[in-house]
C-alpha cells in the first residue's frame, strides 16, 4: 500500500502537480506513513528522475521548476507532522538569496532559489531590492551557510562587495560563504571582491553551492 | 535511425519578388530571344525533333529559331506535378508546390577528410560516405552526387556512383552525372532493375536526371541525347542553368534570369515535343561573377534574389523547380558561410522552391565537407521553423497563463509552458553554452558536426540492397566499360 503511494509521490514530482502532490502528502499523513518515507522514498525519487532527465537533455526548464513547485507544496503539507514528531529533514544546507539594493531584477535569482530548493536545500528567498543589513541580518536568523547575492546592473553590482564587508563586519565572513550571479558578474569581479562562488546560469549554481558545503 | 524526411510545407510565409507584369515581361523577352536570337542543340537528334515541328534549323550553327507558340504550346503538355520516388516509398517526395525538399550538392572535386582535415581528390568511397550520411539526416530528402568518382573511368563513372549511393541509401537520387548517351542508358536500366520493370519505374521514378545547360544560350550534345533517353524511360528530367552576370549574361538580373529561362523553357519544350507529357523540372543556380576576376561567386545578394525569383518563373511554367542554394563560395566553414547558406535557402525557401540543392559543399561546390552538410541541415532547419510563422489564437495568446503570473513573477511554472516549451527551436550547432564552459574548451558547432558524422559513419547502418540487384548493377556497368 504505502510503496504505491510513494510510486504516485514520485510521479506527482515527475508530472509537476503541486495540488496532487500536496494531496498524497494529506493522504500519507491519515495513514501515519512517516512523513521523512514519504520525502524520501516518495517525492525525491520523482526529483532525482527529473533531475537525471534534466541532465541529459530531455526534460526542461519548465518541468524542473514545476517539480520543485510540487516537492515545496509536499513539504509545506508534512511540515507540521515533521515538527509534531520532533524530526526534520536532512537538508544540503541553509541559504539565503536576493537581489541587492537598488536593483529589481527578479527571474535569475528566483532561479537559482528554485533549483536549490529542488536539489535539496533551505532557501530563504529574500525577493529583490533588499538592504544589506537585512540581508546579513536575515543570514544570522537562520544561521545560514551560503548568502546569495544578485546583481544585474553594473551600478548595483558593487553591493556584493558591501555584503561581504557586513558579514566580515558582524564576524560572520568564515562561516557564511558568499555566491555572487548575475549578466555582468564575472569570474574576475568574484575574485577581486573576495567571494566564495559563482556561476552564469542557475543549474550551475546548484553545482556551486554543493561544492562549498563539500558535497559537490 | 529515423526514416522520416522534413520537409517544408503549409507555409506561412511569402515574398512577392516579381509581380504578374514584371514575370509577363521576362517571358516575353524569353520568347524573342528565342525566336529572333536562338538556342544552340548541338544534336542530331535534338535537331531532328526541332525540325519536325516547324522550327528553324541552322545545321552548320546548330541553331534553333523557333516561335513562341510552338513553345507556349509544348510547355502545356508538361505535368506540374509528380512524385520523386525512393527506394523505401515513405519516403517519396511530391513535387506538388507544398513542399520544399533539401537535397545534397553536386558534383565536388575534393573533399575534407573526416579523420585528419586534410584537402584531397574525391573517390568513390566519399560518395558511398557522403550518402550514408545523407541517409540518416531527415533533413537530407534526395541525393545529388555530391563528389566526383576520380578512381573510376570517367565513361562508367557516373554509373559506378549511382551504384553506391543506392547501395548506401534508401532516398530518392538525382544525378547532375550521367550526360552520355551510354550512360543514360545504362543508367535507366539500372533504375529498371531496381524498381523491377519499365511500367513500375514509369510508375515511381526511382531516379532523376538533371542536365547543366551551356550558357549562354547553349545546351551540351550528351546531355540533350542523355535527357531525351531518360525522359522515354518516364524518368523526371530537368535542364539546370547557371547563368552568371557579366560573363555568361548580361550585367542585369533581369537579362540574366531571361537568358537562362529561354535555355531552361526551351529544352522543356524539347523534351516535351519528343515525349509529351514526360515529367519535367526547371533547375537553376544563377549568380553574377565577381566584376574584379570574372570568377564564380558562389555566393553574394544577386544569387539570393536569383533564389526567389526563378520559383516564380517555374510557377509561371508550372514547372516543379530544384534550385541552387547554400554551396557557399567560402574556402572553409566559417562566418561568409553562414551567411551565404542562410540567405540563400530562406529566399529559394520563401517561395517554396520544389528541391533545394547544395548541402555540403564548399568553395563554389569544389569541396564536400562532412561538418558543412550537418551545418547546412540545421541552416534548413532554422528556415523550416521560421516557414511555419506565428499562430494566433486563444490557446498560443494564453490570457490565463498571463493572468495567473500577472506582473512580475515568470512563466517557467506555467502549465502552458510545458505544454509548448518543445516547440521552441533547439540548435545542435549554435553554442549556448555559459563562457566559462567555452572558455575551458574553446569548440564550436564545426566540432560537433564533425564528431556527429563520425558517429553517424560509424554506426548508421542503411537497410541494404538485395544482392542479386547488386549483381545486376555489376553487370550493366561491366559492358558499358567493356564497349567504352
């Protein structure tokens, strides 16, 4: 019984249907499945899929992002069971993510969240034109690993260099690493303003940010 | 592998490049410098069916002066349209005017060789590679003999590569290399033998016979006597001109698509005055020779236009046309080849040119390259996805899915999205790749169509011919070169 409901959690995750797969989460909470099976015998196994099919060319864009989609409205369901039982999920590691100051632009750094999300870790997607200091500071709340900081200006870009500053400031520069994206963000600029991480698109980031956490 | 053929069809597309008065005129002018200026047919029998339908016939010239209504007249009897056919019939080509079919390009000297990218003289291994190849791409509809067979005498030649491409693919072939009297017959006999009897090849022509004209208002002895032969045979017969401005035409476009239409409609009045009613194509590959050198081009804005408007001048005829496109001027495949090839085939394509020509070749069709073919069918690809134009209506407007992203936020999540994310055009050989990822390999798509023939040469295996044809090709070609 519970094998073929994890069959149909995975392929909710396959198929991008947030609704379904909130609904079997419902389902395996009646049952007194354990909501950790059902995270990882059920829905990961449809990320992973998704994922391998990503990988070799086959599935899209679209379909990676609907699958997170899913896999978030899984969770937010098994949440309270998780907190209830006092067990929690093993994630990849915490990471905060937003768009600097001054700056608007949404799609890439939605981007990257999501597919860090989906590959298993916290996000806490701040949104765009966020202040440092609530920035840092949101980074000291969760105790967060990775910050990450998005720029597409070349006017806005030298924020990721202030955010680094404010961490080393608030004593939080070894412990926090710092990944920095966006068009005019080079490999150099990461360098010269002292930055842990970088990437040009968002599934390379993904990659990024595993190795940081040293589980790349 | 896929036996599939893309083709363009149901355009949405169109360019008006000569309006009614404008192709009225070129015929006109066309007729006069038939009658009043001539076309030479430097053969007896050419000449022969000339005078018997009242034509004006200089023997010592070999001149022909004849009226526009013997031509007019002659041309109605041509069908417009017939099937090409193919070895395997799914994947015979209408010739129907709702389609455009890519063939490969003839007749190189020289090919890049795929191991080591050195320049050498062409064999008749290249063309059994070169149609193994084409097999597996569904881009590739027919064949040309892409290069020549040098290491085999030149009076079986053209047979020998007939032969191999057969041998090494199940499409449709037209050959631009039979332009002898023995030839040609042999060459209907083998496509007899293949499709099993005279009535069946009649039926579903299996081979098409393309001849080059000799301009400026000339034709080639062997190759009118090889056309007549293949056309009694029922085989689609099609007179190719290359006439190119400042050399062999006049400096002006309009002159030069009037000289070569008055070689190209007289030769289809020719073949339709001896047979009529036999299956006949318009082919062309005009261009305008460089004003510095005289050279050909091989490419260039006269060529481009030359594309679109003699598919208006076939329609006028109603003529199926196959038309000189991509075979880039370029040494090697690079930026002017691209530019070329694009240019060239979304103009003969806009007009849905019946078969496009020119797959492959380099250097104004000298030298074959392996990578270039792969290149030229993502070229035709690209013109293929551009040929279906946008679709407007409820779904592909999709207000919900706007409505439910609103302001901000993207479509990635959109169900809509999935549902038409994989009719976004994919490249094989464009790089989208990060720069970091190029950086570190610094390749291009050449290296991947490169790579991708080796796999294709190492792996595709075409369905083969039965061994008892092969012996009969065998046999045909042995008394040919034994009378030669």
């Amino acid at each position: 019984m519970s094998n073929e409901l994890f069959e149909k959690m995975a392929q909710s995750i396959i198929d991008g249907e947030d609704e379904i797969a909130a609904e079997l989460a419902q389902e395996a909470i009646a049952a007194g499945i354990d909501p950790l099976d059902a995270i990882n015998q059920g829905y990961i196994k449809g990320v992973n899929v998704v994922g391998e099919e990503f990988s070799c060319g086959n599935a899209f864009l679209p379909e990676l992002v609907m699958a997170g989609e899913a896999m978030k409205a899984a969770v937010e369901v098994l949440e309270p069971e998780l907190a209830r039982l006092g067990s929690k999920r093993e994630m990849l590691g915490t990471v905060v993510i937003a768009t600097v100051e001054g700056d608007i632009h949404d799609i890439g750094k939605t981007l990257v969240g999501t597919m860090m999300s989906a590959a298993g870790f916290e996000v806490y997607d701040m949104g765009v034109d966020v202040p440092i200091v609530d920035l840092v500071s949101k980074a000291r709340e969760v105790d967060a690993d990775i910050v990450g900081v998005s720029a597409l200006l070349t006017t806005t870009m030298t924020k990721q260099r202030d955010v680094i500053e404010a961490l080393d400031d608030m004593g939080l520069g070894d412990r926090v690493k710092v990944m920095v994206g966006g068009a005019p963000v080079t490999r150099s600029w990461m360098e010269e303003i002292g930055a842990d991480g970088y990437s040009e698109d968002a599934i390379g980031a993904v990659n990024v940010a595993k190795e940081l956490m040293g589980k790349g | 592998m896929s036996s599939k053929i893309k083709s363009i069809t149901d355009p949405k597309l169109s360019l008006d490049i000569l309006t009614k008065e404008e192709l009225d005129k070129i015929h006109e002018a066309t007729l006069q410098i038939i009658e009043n200026t001539g076309v030479r047919f430097p053969s007896e029998r050419a000449l022969a069916i000339w005078e018997a339908h009242g034509a004006e016939v200089d023997h010592d010239s070999q001149v022909v002066k004849v009226t526009g209504e013997v031509i007019e007249e002659a041309l109605k009897q041509a069908p417009p349209a017939y099937p090409l056919a193919a070895r395997n019939p799914e994947q015979d080509l209408p010739l129907d005017g709702n389609h455009v079919f890519l063939g490969t390009d003839g007749c190189g000297v020289q090919v890049q060789d795929l191991e080591n990218g050195d320049i050498r003289t062409s064999k008749l291994q290249d063309v059994a590679d070169i149609a193994r190849v084409a097999d597996s791409l569904e881009e590739i509809a027919f064949h040309w003999v892409a290069v020549s067979a040098q290491d085999y005498p030149p009076e079986s030649r053209g047979l020998h590569e007939l032969k191999v491409i057969w041998e090494n693919s199940t499409k449709h072939i037209q050959t631009e290399s039979i332009y002898t009297v023995a030839e040609a017959k042999a060459a209907v006999e083998m496509a007899t033998v293949l499709a099993g009897s005279r009535e069946a090849l009649r039926e579903r022509p299996l081979l098409s016979i393309m001849q080059c004209t000799a301009p400026p208002l000339g034709h080639d002895g062997g190759s009118l006597d090889a056309a007549l032969i293949s056309a009694e045979a029922g085989l689609p017969v099609g007179f190719m001109t290359m006439t190119s401005c400042l050399t062999t035409a006049p400096a002006t476009l309009a002159g030069n698509l009037a000289v070569g239409n008055a070689e190209v409609i007289s030769a289809a009045a020719l073949i339709q005055l001896a047979y009529p009613g036999a299956p006949f194509f318009y082919a062309a590959a005009q261009t305008a020779s460089d004003p510095r050198t005289g050279a050909y081009t091989g490419g260039g804005p006269e060529d481009f236009l030359f594309g679109a408007a003699t598919n208006k001048l076939a329609d006028y005829y109603k003529l199926p046309l196959s038309m000189g496109s991509f075979a880039t001027g370029a040494k090697w495949p690079n930026w002017q080849a691209g530019i070329e090839n694009s240019l060239s085939t979304f103009m003969a394509s806009v007009v849905m040119s019946d078969m496009l020509l020119g797959a492959g070749l380099l250097h104004g069709s000298r030298i074959f390259s392996f990578e270039q073919l792969l290149m030229d069918c993502e070229i035709f690809d690209i013109v293929h996805k551009m040929m279906q134009g946008i679709e407007v209506n409820e779904e592909t407007l999709a207000l919900d899915a706007v409505h439910a992203v609103g302001p901000g936020g993207n479509y990635l999540a959109q169900k809509h999205s999935r549902r038409h994310m994989r009719d976004i055009w994919l490249p094989k050989y464009f790089d989208r790749r990060t720069y970091e990822e190029w950086d570190q390999k610094k390749d291009d798509g050449r290296d991947w169509a490169r790579e991708k023939a080796r796999q294709v040469l190492q792996n595709h295996e075409p369905e083969p011919l039965d061994p008892k044809i092969v012996k009969e090709f065998e046999r045909i070609i042995r008394s040919v070169e034994e009378e030669a």
